[in-house]
C-alpha cells in the first residue's frame, strides 16, 4: 500500500514539471511569433543576416569581387541551414571572420621624416642603423606617395632593444602594432589556419592580427624567429615563405578562410639573437640589420635617460630624493652589468631603488596616509566631546561648569595643535633626507661585483699573449698561455687544455706548425719546437672557448717561449692564420675593440680585410687606440718583437 502511494505521488510530481514545461515552452513560441508578427523581432537566421550586411556596407566597394561573391554565397547558405545543425555553427562564424577584416581599410601613414627622427630617438638611444632604415622607408613612401611593406630582421644578443624598437617604429609610422612570437611554434596551423572541416578551427595568426588592428596595413612584430620548431603538424619554417615573400604575400591564403588576402603593405619585423639558426630560404626573403650592443658610453646615456626615470617613477620615488653618482652608475656598468644588452642594468637599477624605497620608508619619509587618519579621527573624538559638553550643559544649566569646559577644550585643542605642527615639521625634515648612492657604497645595494679586471697581468711576461674574443654577452680579452714541460732529442709535442672546442685546437695545431717554421726561417740552428714538449692553455677553463681567430695569438705565444722574448706591452691582436701564413678576417670587431678600452690596451692588430669594420664604428670607441691591419703574420712578428729588440 506505502509502495503504491509512493509510485502515485512521483507520477504527479512528473507530470506536473512536463505539463509546466510543455506551458511555457508553448507561450514562449506563441510570444515569438506574435512579435515577429508585428515586427518588434525578426528570426536568429534574419538577424545574423542583417548583422553581416551591416558590418559589409560601409567597406562594401574595398572588398575585392571574389571575397564578395564568397560571403553573398555563405550569406544564401545560412538562410536555407536549420538553426539546430552543426553546418550553421560552422557557416556562422566563417561569415563572422569574412566581415570582420579590414578589407582596403588602411591606417593614415606619417610621412614626415623628422617627426619620425624624434619619435625613435625618444623610445631608444642609439641604434642607428635600425633608425637610418626606417627613416629611408618613410623617405621612399613620400616621394612615391605610398608605402610598401617590407620585411626586416633585427639581430643581435638578448637584451639591446630589438622587440622594443618595433612599438616605436610603429609609433612613428603611425602604424597598427601586433606582435606575436614564433619561439617554440611547431604547427603549421598557428601560420596558416586550420580546415574550416575540424572541429574548433581557427584561421592563422596573420588573419587573427588583420582582425584585432582593424587596417590591411600594420607593424607585425614576429618574435624570435631564429627559435621556429619542427614537429608532427608540419615545418613552420616553410609555412612562413609565403608570409615573409614580397612577391607571394599579396595573395596570401589562409586554409581557414580560403580567400587571398593582400598583406603586400604589412611592414614586418622579425627578431633572432642567431640569424645562422634561421632556414637559408627564409633569410634570403629578410633585409638583415644587426644590432652589436652598447658600449659603456651608450649604457650609461640610456641608464641615465631612459631606465633610471622610469624605474624612479615605477617604485613611486622623487627624484629629490635619491641621486645616483656617475661614478656608481659607472661601477655598476663595469663590475655587474658587462653583457651586450640593458636588460640585466636595468633589474640591477630596480633593485637599487628597491632597497632606496625601503630605506625611504623605514625613516618614515612617508606617514601622510596615517596621519591624516589619526587627525581625522581626533577631530571625530574633539567634536563628540563638544557635544557632550554641550548636552551636559543644558541639563545641569550651570554657568561655572560649561566656561570652565570650553577653556579647558580650548587649551586642549591649542595643544594637540602644537604637537600636529611639530609632527608636521618632523615629517618634513624627513622627507628631505636625500638618498646618495655612490660608488663606495654600491656594494650595499647591489651585493659584490659579478666581473672583476680581465686583465691578469700588467706586463705579459713569457709566453703569454692577450688576445681577443667575442661572445655573447659581448667581447672580452683572452690570454694565450705557453709553458715548456721538458726538452730532449725528438721530443717536440703540444699539449691543449682550457676547455677548448674542435675548431680551436686544429688552430693550435696550425699555430704550432707555423711557429715551428717561422723559427726556423729566423734561426735555422734553433731546434727547440722540434726537442721540446709545449704546453698551451687558455685560463677560463670552465668557460668552453671556440673558434679561429685565436690562431696568430697562438703563433706568438709559442714564440714568445722559444725565443725568450715577452711581446710589447699594452697589445692584443685576433686573427685567423692559416699554414701559408696568411691572416683572415675575423667577427665581432666592435665587442673585441671594446674589450680591449675596457683592459686598456693602447695597441690592437686586426685583420686587414676587417679595416671597414673597424671604420664604420663610432669615433668615441676608437679613441685613443693604435690599430694595425695585417695581412701577413711577418707584420705581426714585426709589431710584437720589434720594440723589444730596440729597447734590449
């Protein structure tokens, strides 16, 4: 029996909620067609209809013929498709993405050049060359009327400005800026779309960036380009050919859309820290400008003019308050931030301010918010007692009490008055207190120095040579080491250690083999290399080193040992040797030449087919640097050992 009532009283309940159900559903579609009757709502396929045609009108002349007849056609789709069906979700937001690109629409370009100058020189210092090309851009797009897009690649080590520089360029082209980065990517997908068949399909990063600018023309910034991947879903490597060709991205298709899009008036500029890690196609379709880094001169402008006022204003500091010396900006480039780039000064300089703010803050240079509070809540406590005072007076009615209430209130307020006023001198006082950070008291900010002097000896003695480097934090000096181990009949052998790469120690092998010749040629009855066993080492030994253009530093080192002879003091040289005694042009010229300022060398011997490098680098590098270009080692023997033998 319990069974039973139990049974009937679900089959009420559940008949109740489907006969609610089934009401409102029926008065929701009569409300809807009563109203489409008179014309207050139209139907979900209408109205997307009218949205696209909406969007459409206003570009409907720009819009290319073909693109045109495809979205009319999508259009005449959507209306025969039920709602309910999954090809109407797809048709939808095909459309969606067809009517929502900039098609012809293309931002007003600034082509005043001087204008352009200051806008660049504002955001950045330095970076000529990067700067020289874009105002050329703006040059040719004047006299032509209009511009062409153009495919540039920014190189250089992490850190000089290379993604920074695309957001002024845009700035100063007055340009739409998008950036996206490639590091990593291994879909082609993310390039070129996916089929509009796959569920969740999506068109390519380029059809994404047209769409969230809103022109056909904007500043795309693609990130390390230099890092693409390759995996299961393609080489995007390939898949960026047809972006980054002038001649083929004026119909570029996108799998997603299926329709050419013209991206021939997009500027885009990529960035790699390694432009050998690039495809050969790809980089022969790029403009290449490199970006060597800054030397001390360069870094202190920027530190003082761009990184140290905007970490000022970001750690919410006066400039009345704190001054950093030349000299601890100085120290600080020098002894903790030597790399190529400002990234790691400018964290240097935010942890600096960071302990200033600190110690702003624990001398109490900033208590305004909680005494205003403290004071507010005084007058709250003041005015509560005035008016007890006075509801006590109108009660007792005595004369006596309420004067002798107000005086002693007046001589209380005239108190608390003195010690806000001293509290305000104080805080005055404090807040003048000036933050000096200077060289000698750099330590306590930023911690002991990370480099100390590269150089080792103030006069090379025996067997040693200063030679020079490059690597990716910049240039630095390198010294050639050279010790006897024994000597007898035959016993000619070199011994390696430093930690030295493939390619360096065929170098020594070849510096050892010339130095044994060049030996000889001088004095034929000197038979050291051929009865003395040679060791070679290259101090850093846990840093590996590779490379040629150590090789003329090797040569003489080795016969610096066997003639007894220590090289002229104060020179470094770099070069690649080979067995004929040639010298050949070596890379970095401008990291190795600062380098050498930093180590004080007075005298540097460069290869001579590196004599335009050396003349394209700034005035203020070169100074106060004898250089010698060489294309034979017998001029380097003559410029090591020369000043030597005159002064013995």
């Amino acid at each position: 029996m319990e069974i039973s009532k139990i049974q009937e009283s679900i089959a009420k309940a559940i008949e109740e909620k489907i006969s609610g159900e089934q009401r409102r559903y029926l008065l929701n579609e009569q409300l809807k067609a009563i109203k489409k009757e008179l014309g207050l709502e139209t139907d979900d396929k209408t109205a997307l209809s009218a949205k696209f045609r909406e969007r459409l009108d206003p570009k409907k002349e720009k819009i290319p013929p073909h693109v045109l007849q495809v979205i009319e056609e999508e259009l005449t789709k959507l209306q025969l498709l039920e709602a309910s069906s999954s090809e109407f979700n797809v048709t939808r937001n095909y459309l969606d993405w067809l009517t929502a690109l900039p098609w012809g629409e293309y931002s007003d370009e600034n082509f005043d050049v001087i204008q352009a100058q200051k806008i660049l020189d504002e955001d950045h210092y330095g970076l000529t060359d990067v700067k020289e090309r874009i105002l050329e851009f703006i040059a040719v797009g004047k006299l032509r009327g209009t511009s062409q897009g153009k495919i540039i690649c920014l190189s250089g080590p992490p850190g000089v400005g290379k993604t920074s520089i695309g957001r002024s360029i845009a700035r100063a082209l007055n340009r739409k800026f998008y950036r996206f980065s490639v590091g990593g990517l291994s879909d082609v997908a993310e390039i070129k779309g996916h089929r509009r068949t796959y569920i969740g399909a999506m068109p390519g990063k380029m059809v994404q960036c047209l769409k969230s600018v809103g022109t056909a023309n904007p500043l795309v910034l693609i990130d390390e380009i230099d890092k693409l991947g390759r995996g299961h879903a393609g080489d995007p490597a390939s898949a960026m050919l047809e972006l980054l060709d002038p001649e083929q991205n004026a119909n570029f298709l996108d799998h997603y859309l299926d329709v050419p899009i013209d991206l021939s008036k997009v500027l885009f500029v990529c960035t790699a820290n390694v432009i050998e890690m690039i495809p050969n196609p790809l980089l022969d379709r790029m403009e290449v400008i490199s970006i060597a880094g800054y030397i001390t001169d360069e870094k202190m402008h920027i530190a003082r003019d761009y990184l140290e006022k905007t970490t000022r204003e970001a750690c919410g500091i006066k400039p009345e308050q704190v001054e950093v010396t030349d000299s601890a900006l100085l120290a600080l480039i020098e002894n903790y931030c030597r790399e190529a780039g400002v990234r790691n000064l400018q964290k240097q300089i935010e942890k600096i301010y960071r302990k200033i703010a600190l110690q702003l803050v624990r001398q109490g240079g900033y208590i305004e918010p909680l005494f205003d509070e403290v004071k507010a809540e005084s007058n709250s406590v003041s005015d509560g007692s005035l008016i007890e005072g006075a509801e006590a007076e109108s009660l007792e009615g005595s004369t006596d009490v309420n004067e002798s209430a107000m005086e002693a209130e007046i001589v209380d307020s005239s108190n608390k008055e003195t010690v806000e006023a001293e509290k305000i001198v104080e805080k005055e006082a404090k807040k003048v207190e000036r933050v000096l950070v200077d060289s000698s008291n750099l330590v306590d900010f930023v911690g002991k120095p990370v480099f100390h002097a590269d150089r080792i000896y103030e006069q090379t003695p025996i067997g040693v040579v200063m030679g020079l480097a490059w690597t990716a934090m910049g240039g630095s000096t390198l010294y050639i080491e050279t010790s006897q181990i024994e000597q007898g009949e035959g016993k000619g052998a070199l011994n390696l250690t430093g930690q030295l790469g493939d390619v360096m120690k065929e170098s020594a092998q070849i510096a050892h083999t010339v130095a044994r010749a060049i030996l000889l040629d001088k004095d034929p009855e000197n038979l050291y290399f051929a009865n003395t066993k040679v060791h070679l080492h290259v101090p850093a030994g846990a840093t590996p080193k590779d490379g040629p253009s150590a090789g003329c530093t090797m040569i003489t080192s080795l016969l610096s040992l066997a003639m007894n002879k220590p090289v002229k003091k104060d020179l470094a040289m770099t070069g690649e040797v080979t067995l004929t005694r040639k010298i050949l042009p070596i890379g970095g010229v401008k990291e190795k030449t600062i380098a050498a300022r930093r180590s004080d060398v007075k005298t540097i011997i460069f290869p001579s087919a590196n004599r335009r490098d050396f003349d394209e680098l700034a005035p203020n590098v070169k100074e106060g640097i004898e250089v010698h270009f060489v294309d034979d080692y017998s001029q380097i023997y003559d410029l090591a050992f020369d000043c030597t033998d005159k002064a013995q």
